[in-house]
C-alpha cells in the first residue's frame, strides 16, 4: 500500500459523467479518498474526449448513457489515443450482452448503479496497481535500454559470454578493436585461439583460472583482424543469476598500446636517468683521481732532469690523462647536462688547439678559414673544445685513407633582429652519411661504428644547446659532411680573458685547501708549498671555517680559499662559503668539483666564490687562480 500511496500523488483521473450531481457525489469522495489525485471532470463525451486528448489521465471514469457522444463511442475514441488507458464503466444495465459489448469497445472494469463506494474504491485500487506495474516496467524497460545504450556506446570493448566462453553480445567499441564484426564474432568460442577476436592464451593459463571460479585481470598481446598486433589489457568476471549462481562471463577489453609505450619509454628514461647520475657519480670520482695523477706527474717532472728518458714516458702520461679527461667530461655533459661555466673566449686559438691536438697522428690534412676579427663568445673553454675534439675526431675516422679538414669561423648579424651570431664549420672531404642516418646522428647512443660508443655528437649537442646556440649537419654519401655551430657573439666588446697559461706563478701567501679526498688535498699542498706557498688543509667544511676564524684571530689570515663543492657526509662548498662570509665579508674562495652540472659551478660568483677551478686541473691552472686572486 506504501507503493500505491506514494504513486497516488502522480495519478490523474477523469470523471465524465452528464448528471451534474452524480459527477459531484463522485468527484468529492474520490477526492476525499484519494487526496492527491490530480481530477478533472466532464458532463459528456465529447467533453470527456477533448480533455483526455489535452490532459492524458491514467484512469477515466464514465457514465455510458451521455448527450453529444456517449461512453462506449468515448471509449472507441479513446483506444486510438492510448490503448493502455484504464477505462472503468458505471453502468445500469445489468444484461450480460450489453456488458459483453462494452467490454469489447475496450473498457477495462464496470460498475453497477447504483454505486457501491467500497467496491468503487476496490476498482480504483485495482487500477492504481496496473498503472504502478506498468510504470515499473516502463521504468525498467528505460534503465535496460539506457544500460544497453551505455554498454553499447562504450569506449571500452565488451563482450559477454555464456559460462562456455561462446559469444552471446559484442558492443560496437569490440569491432574498433580488433576489427571483426559482431556478426563475424558472435558464437564463437573467445578461449578457442583460431576463433576470430579470439583472447590470446596458448597455455590456457586465462581459461584453467576463469573456469575454477576467479576472476581474471592482466595484459595481452594480440592480432587484428589486418594482422596487426597491439596490446590489450582484459578483465574477465563472472556475472551471476538470480539464485546467485555464475551463468556468463563479462570481459572488459582495453587498448593499452599506446601506454605500454609510453610506459617504455619512461622505463628507459628512467634507466638512462639512473645510468646518468651512476655516470655523473662515476666521473666526479675519476676526476678526482685525474687531478692527483696530474699534479703528481708535475711534480715528478720538476725533480727530474730534462735529459732523463722518463719525462717523455711522463710527457706521453699527460697525454693520456687528456683524453680520460675529455671522456670524463663526455659522460657529465650527457649525463646530467654539465652546466657550462662561460667566460669570454677569443675563437682563434681555441679552434686551432682542440684541432690540431686531435689530428695527432693522422694523415689528414687542415685548413683554417677564419679572420683576426672574429667575434668573441661567453662559452665553456673545456667543453667547446670537446665538442671541436669531437667533430674532428668523427672527420677523422670518416677518412680512414687521408683527406682534408676545413674549419672555418665567420660573424654573421641576423637580418631579422641583428643579433650577432659567430659560424663555425667543420668540414670533410670524407665517407659521408647516410640520409638514412642524417636525422638520428645527435640521438644519444646512435653510433654507425662498431667501437662506438654514441656519446660524442650527443654531448655535442647537449653543449651548445645549453650554450644557446644550435648545431647542424648535412652530408652527402662519397663527397663528405658538413657541419655548422651557431654560438651568441659575446656583448661585451672588451677584450676577451686569456686562456690558460702554462706560466707558473709563484708568491709567498697561506692557503687554506678543503677537500675530503686525502690524495687531493696531499698533491695540491705538495704543488702550492713547491711553488712558496704555505698551505692547511682540513677535510670538511666546519674544520674550514674553525681554522680560518682561528687564523684571523692570530694576525695570520689566509690568503685565499679553494673549497670542494660536494662532501659526502660532510659540509661542502656551498655551506661552507656562506659561514666564511660570515666571519669574513671579503673572503677569496675557489670553489672546485669534478661534477660540473651543479649550478654553483656555472653561477659561482652568486654564491660568494671568486673563481672556479673544474677538476681534473692542471697545476698550471692552480696556481694561475691562485696568483691572480691574491695579486688582487
């Protein structure tokens, strides 16, 4: 009764009946009885007609014996409307034809005069219940369609199967999916691996767990109807019937393609992150061991006689450290961007030295194109000369028989904005590359050499992209390759800074050296002290500022400060230059590191230092910064 109570507030019923009292009587009871029907009344027919057309009730009650048009022929009329009108005849004739033939116009109950109001509200109650039934299965027919529409329209494949795995329903998302129709997959078996749209399972592992009662969740591989294989990620779960036992399968298909490839791809961007700081870890401790190596070495010539063989073994050692040097420099730059420390560089000899150091030992012949007044640019000296080093060393093995090597500088002004642009171009007379090739040669690891490594035009262009400048290439197979550097020109017209130096300069000031590597800190003391410096040393960053407070306590300040960057498990540099500011606005700090990505190595003055050293450096070098920071 709650149910029809509650569907009593939506029913609307009409009332034609052409005795004015009677439709009185009828109207007020009703309405009394059923509080919140929606009533309308008419005296006739025609009347009753025009308002069922305008008002659509759910149930009319009519007189049959009316003027203008009577109930039956109301009754006729009202059937072309809506045959499922619910139509209930207060009659007072009893014959049973008569009745017969006024159910047969369509009516749905009668009722005899004189009215029994009991028996009427039965009636009425009766009718409320057809009308809630028949809303209830409207309402279900309207979530099914609307369940099947969603289903349907879907933007993920759906099939359902019998408890066999045969296909009974396949939505249209299915056929996008694998490209066969419903027609070419309903029936058949999905675990049958010959059966079109078919889920890949050899083994049988998907079907041996469905059919035990689980649930099944994980990726496959697939084939289209074309031939085509993609990925699919299933879902497949049994769908119970009203006794609550399993009768079909539902299965949720997904294409994942396109995500397992972006998944791929930062799996492999994630590796050659973790391979870069391994890299980057790697290098900084091998510059460290190439610092000690150099000094050492130095400091092994200086007590040897010129005349003596082992300087030249000594001399080729050097060499050698060159090169470890410049492969350190390859693995930081690509691994973790090796942030350039730019000063201003006057091109010329830069270009000439990275050159001509190395074509040692080649037969290739060079030729340089470029004017006294090349523009200076603000770039890293080490890794510019990588990045020629590695230019010439790639013509070079492009001409295993000889050939010939161009480098030319020019200035070039934008036409556009009059920026001011320095070209550098490096060009070969020898093998070429493929056009095939041409657009993958900057990619890291792309190498067409067996020895490779994939490095060097790699690193190459990581540099100058950070120096904000571009480089490109063009070749032609047989004839040889080309390419092309675009470095900012400097805005500073001045002068540019000298290069390195291999002038020693001597001076008599104390230096405080902090570094946790104890060959380090023993090479440079040993190089400064040769040189009429006297040196302290301290491992980390709060023995550093204990010991330059307490020398400035007695009268004997240091002179100037070199600081390693990064103390594992310690204070490093960058700490450490912030406390030494604090006890001394004016301090002279170098900062060093063999990990030249970290930007107090590229902005150094913002942090406090005054000059950089970048290991592995040469001795000359050291006591070049030295000199000029306590010349100061």
């Amino acid at each position: 009764m709650t149910a029809l109570r509650t569907l009593a507030s939506k029913i609307k019923l009409l009332i034609v009946e052409d005795d004015c009292e009677m439709r009185a009587v009828l109207c007020d009871a009703i309405q009394l009885k059923y509080p919140f029907f929606t009533i309308f009344c008419a005296e006739n027919g025609g009347e009753g007609l025009e308002s069922f057309q305008q008002q659509n009730p759910d149930v009319v009650i009519s007189d049959i014996n009316m003027p203008i048009m009577n109930g039956i022929q109301m009754t006729k009329e009202i059937r072309t409307l809506n045959p499922s009108a619910l139509i209930i005849i207060l009659t007072a004739h009893s014959d049973t034809d008569y009745l017969l033939d006024a159910i047969r116009t369509g009516i749905n109950r009668y009722i005899l005069k004189p009215i029994v109001f009991s028996e009427l509200f039965e009636t009425i109650d009766a009718c409320c219940a057809q009308v809630y039934l028949r809303r209830q299965v409207l309402d279900q027919d309207a979530h099914i369609r609307k369940l099947s529409r969603a289903v349907e329209q879907s933007p993920i494949a759906v099939l359902i199967t019998d408890s066999n795995g045969v296909i009974e329903y396949s939505n249209s998302k299915c056929t996008d999916l694998t490209g066969y129709t419903q027609e070419e997959i309903v029936g058949e078996n999905v675990f049958d691996q010959t059966a079109p749209a078919h889920l890949r399972d050899p083994k049988g592992t998907i079907w041996s767990s469905v059919s035990a009662g689980q649930t099944w969740h994980g990726e496959i591989e697939n084939q289209k109807k074309n031939g085509a294989t993609f990925w699919e990620l299933v879902d497949i779960s049994w769908l119970l019937n009203e006794a609550g036992g399993t009768s079909h399968f539902v299965i949720i298909r997904e294409d994942i393609t396109e995500l397992r490839q972006i998944r791929e791809e930062m799996l492999k961007t994630a590796k050659l992150e973790s391979l870069g700081i391994l890299a980057g870890g790697i290098a900084h401790d091998f510059n460290n061991i190439l610092t000690s190596i150099l000094g050492n070495i130095f400091m092994a010539r200086i007590h040897l006689a010129e005349s003596e063989k082992a300087t030249l073994h000594l001399h080729a050692a050097e060499n050698s450290i060159e090169r470890a040097k410049n492969l350190a420099q390859e693995l930081l730059t690509f691994a973790q961007g090796g942030a350039p420390v730019k000063k201003q560089l006057a091109l010329g000899d830069l270009l000439k030295n990275a050159t001509l150091g190395s074509l040692n030992g080649s037969t290739v012949s060079c030729h340089f194109i470029f004017k006294e007044d090349i523009w200076p640019v603000e770039a890293d000296e080490e890794q510019l000369s990588q990045v020629i080093h590695n230019l010439v060393i790639n013509a070079v093995q492009a001409m295993p028989m000889g050939g010939a090597l161009t480098i030319q500088a020019d200035n070039v002004s934008s036409s556009t904005d009059g920026k001011r642009f320095v070209k550098i171009s490096v060009m070969d007379t020898g093998t070429g590359i493929s056009q095939q090739d041409l657009p993958k040669i900057f990619d890291p690891y792309f190498t067409t050499k067996e020895q490779g490594k994939g490095l060097g035009l790699a690193s190459c262009h990581s540099i100058i992209r950070k120096h904000g400048g571009k480089i490109r290439a063009t070749s032609t197979l047989g004839t040889g390759s080309i390419f092309q550097i675009s470095l900012p020109a400097s805005q500073n017209i001045s002068e540019p800074a000298p290069s390195c130096s291999a002038e020693i300069f001597r001076g008599s000031e104390k230096i405080l050296v902090m570094d946790d590597e104890k060959i380090i800190r023993d090479v440079v003391q040993a190089i400064l002290e040769n040189f009429g410096y006297e040196v302290e040393c301290v491992e980390n960053g709060t023995d550093a500022a204990k010991l330059y407070q307490k020398r400035r306590e007695q009268n004997a300040p240091f002179s100037a400060v070199i600081l390693d960057l990064s103390i594992p498990g310690g204070i490093g540099g960058k700490e450490t230059i912030e406390m030494l500011l604090k006890i001394d606005p004016n301090v002279k700090a170098i900062v060093s590191s063999g990990y030249s990505s970290d930007p107090v190595m590229a902005n150094y003055r913002d942090y406090g230092f005054s000059a950089v050293l970048r290991k592995p450096y040469l001795p000359q070098e050291l006591c070049r910064v030295i000199r000029k920071l306590t010349l100061k």
